[in-house]
C-alpha cells in the first residue's frame, strides 16, 4: 500500500466526485456509481479502489445517518434489524472480494450492472404515502433482517446503487414513505459500510493518503444532501434516484464501449 500514490490534481478531482457521491448518496444512495469509478479512473488497483472508497463512505454515511436519527426520519427497530442482516450479508460479500482476481471483478460487475439498471427502472415511480401501520411482528422482522442480508451481500460484493436498492425495498415491500425509507436505508448501508471496511482494513486494501481528504469531501457532501433530502423529502429525493439511474445506464454503456 505504502507504493501507491497519485498527484495532486488527481487527489483533488477524487474529493470533487466523492463529495458529489455523498450528496447523490445521503438522499437516493447509489454515491458508489459515482467515487467507485472515480477511484478506479485514477488508476488505483482495483482492490485499493474497493477499499479506500469503502473508508470514504462508510465516513460520509455515518453523519447522514447522524442527521437521518436525529430528525425521526427512520423506523428504528427496522432499521437495526436490518443492519444486522446488512452487516452479515456484507461481510460475506466482503471476504469473497478478497478472493476474487481484478478481471474477475470487473466481469461481475459488467454483468451484474444491467439487472440494476433493470430494476431501478421497473420501481422508478415510488409512492411517497407511509402506508406502514405501525405494527411490529415476527414476519417484519423477518422481512426486515431479509432485505438488510441480500442488499448487505450485494454491497459486499459489488457496491453501486445499494442505497437506492434499499429505499425500493422499504417502500415497495415495507409501506414506507420515501423520507422514512431513506433513514431506513442509511442505517442498514451504515452497517454494511462497516463490515465491509474492517474486512479492507484487515486485508491492508485501505490507500489512507487518498482516502482520509476524500472522507472528509464525503462527509461534507453526505450533511449537505441530507438537509435537502430531510427539507424537501421527496421533491428532492425523487429526482436524485432519477440522477442514480443515469449514472447506472451511463456506467452500464461505458463498461460495454471498454
């Protein structure tokens, strides 16, 4: 790790786009469709790319999430469940990653992006009404560690648009409105970040010259997009998904020209 370095202009064009992923991410997730390309465009390994944009993340979630709690805008006890799932899942993911060859990886992820782009386009209009009754019983719960395990897996081994897959599960399966959905989704991406980013840390997959000023970019994007998010809940939120959508077709027509 000690061998990697990139310049100057590269660091700073890194905190531009990480700071711009936290905005997009704080409100719709889906900011890894932004800093994972980013941190591979610099010409970081694809593993020390994985990692270090982990690191950045999981920095910029854990205020989102701050200010997501501390405004009521999440169902607590789901939102725990399922990041308990989402931490498993997640640290899955993580330990195959670690297992895997770079081109490996970037077939995956050639062939796992359609099916995004797919299902983000099937659920594009998401009700904004809460059409959750309150209740908390055992198939809710279940549900809730459920959706936390696969998205936790599929952010442990692939990454772009886990935010935005976790709000289309807590609206469409859940009854959420698109603000409590969102809060949801920050604790449970907050876990999987974690797990993730201990599973990096371990593996020495973290480049911290890089990562810590493009944290500090993330952390400042991530308060910034959830004051809009919280203020204007889903006029705002609405038009973010459709931003994480372009860069999903746009990711998907740029891996097939390459």
């Amino acid at each position: 790790m000690e061998s990697i370095h990139i310049g100057l202009p590269m660091l700073l064009f890194l905190m531009l786009m990480t700071g711009f992923a936290g905005f997009v991410d704080s409100a719709a997730g889906g900011g890894g469709l932004i800093s994972l390309p980013a941190y591979l465009f610099s010409g970081l390994p694809v593993h020390f790319a994985y990692g270090t944009n982990k690191f950045s993340a999981a920095c910029g979630t854990t205020f989102a999430t701050a200010s997501f709690f501390r405004s009521g805008a999440m169902n607590l006890r789901v939102g725990l469940l399922a990041a308990l799932g989402s931490f498993a899942g997640s640290a899955l993911g993580s330990q195959i990653i670690l297992h895997i060859s770079d081109e490996a990886l970037r077939t995956m992820m050639f062939i796992i992006l359609p099916v995004a782009t797919v299902l983000i386009l099937w659920r594009r209009q998401l009700p904004d009404e809460n059409r959750d009754d309150g209740s908390f019983g055992l198939r809710k719960a279940a549900l809730s560690l459920g959706i936390g395990l696969g998205i936790g897996l599929y952010d442990g081994l692939f990454g772009p648009g886990t935010g935005t897959f976790a709000i289309i599960a807590f609206t469409t399966l859940m009854g959420f409105d698109l603000r409590t959905a969102g809060g949801n989704a920050k604790v449970l991406n907050l876990a999987s970040n974690y797990a993730s980013l201990i599973t990096y840390l371990f593996g020495g997959m973290i480049v911290l010259t890089v990562g810590i000023p493009c944290a500090a970019s993330n952390i400042a994007g991530n308060l910034l997009g959830s004051h809009f998010a919280l203020k204007k809940g889903a006029r705002f939120i609405r038009p973010m998904m459709l931003v994480v959508l372009v860069l999903l077709m746009g990711k998907l027509l740029s891996d097939a020209v390459l």
